[in-house]
C-alpha cells in the first residue's frame, strides 16, 4: 500500500506539471477563450445588475419555478433564435495564479491519481501495459462523460472542449506511466501465499 501512496504522489504531481505546461507554455490552455469586444461595459453591467455568484444561463428561467407550456413555448423559441450564453460570475475578483489555487489543483491531482493507484492495485493487472490502460483511460473517461456533455448541452466550443481532451487524456497517460511503472496489483505486492 506505500507504494500505491507514493505512485499516487509522484503521478499526482506530474500531472499537475503536465497542466501547467499545458497552459502555460502550449497553447492548449487558451484554446477556444475568445475576447468580448466593449469588456469594460459589460463587466459594468454584470456588476450593476448581478450581486450573486453563480453559473448563469441565457436565455435563463427559474430552475424552482414550474414553467406553464405557453413559458416554457417562449424560452424554447429564445433559446433557438439565439444568442446563447453559459455564464460563470464571480462579483469579486481574486489575485491571479493565487497559491491557493495552485495547492487545490495540486492536490486535486494527487487524489484523483490515489484513486487510479488504488483501482491498478486491486485490479490484478501484471503487465505494465495493462497498468498503463487502466489510468490512460481514465483520463479519456472523464474527458468524454464531462467534457462532452459541456459541448453538447451547453455548447461549449469544440475548439476548447478538444483542448480539453488533449490536457486530459495527455496528462493521465503521464500519469499512468508512472503508476504502471510503481504500483504493482495487490496480489503481486503481497508476495506468494501459502496454500
């Protein structure tokens, strides 16, 4: 089990390096951002008329009201005439590249790959390949059942949803070289049984 720890350590912190250079040096991390032309008017606005944060969505309704059809016949016809907006609003601002952040993304990455070590080591897979495929395709998981549906419902673009791909399934597969490289499956590291 200490090594399932330290696999999940080592691949944690890699794929942390992984993201940072992902966005930092490639230019996957800026994929599909785009400029609002008038920012400063904008952002006045959202001040002046949004006090709450939270995810927000236009054409909006009241998730708590219950919609009557002849409401519900006119946000449909908003929502394909257009325009369309997923809107994530923070009415405070924060230092940028906060060590906060660094140390919740940090750890994010260490315990998701605690829990890629874990599954590898209860999963019986000997050979380091299999090891390899079991995390790799972990990081193609959530691409596909988070992402994508961010794309498909709320229309995130594909230019960034693929990025998104690229950051995770490249990430995880440096991952996994390193849990397939230490954690060995739990009936390998417990050493021959007496029968």
């Amino acid at each position: 089990m200490k090594r399932v720890i330290f696999g999940a350590v080592a691949a944690g912190l890699v794929v942390f390096l992984w993201g940072a250079v992902s966005h930092m040096l490639l230019p996957i991390g800026n994929m599909g951002l785009r400029m609002l032309p008038d920012e400063q008017v904008l952002s006045s606005e959202l001040q002046a008329k949004i006090s709450e944060p939270g995810v927000y969505i236009i054409p909006g309704f009241d998730p708590k009201a219950e919609l009557s059809p002849e409401a519900e016949a006119e946000w449909q016809a908003r929502y394909e005439e257009g325009p369309n907006a997923f809107l994530v609003y923070q009415p405070k601002g924060r230092t940028v590249l906060s060590p906060v952040n660094f140390l919740w993304e940090i750890l994010s990455s260490i315990f998701g790959a605690f829990l890629a070590a874990f599954i590898v080591y209860k999963s019986g897979a000997q050979r380091f390949w299999c090891r390899f495929g079991v995390v790799s395709f972990m990081g193609a998981f959530a691409w596909l059942t988070i992402s994508i549906p961010y794309w498909n419902w709320y229309r995130f673009p594909w230019d960034f949803t693929f990025a998104q791909g690229i950051d995770e399934i490249v990430g995880w597969c440096f991952g996994a070289l390193v849990i397939a490289w230490l954690v060995k499956p739990s009936s390998l590291d417990s050493g021959p049984k007496e029968v």
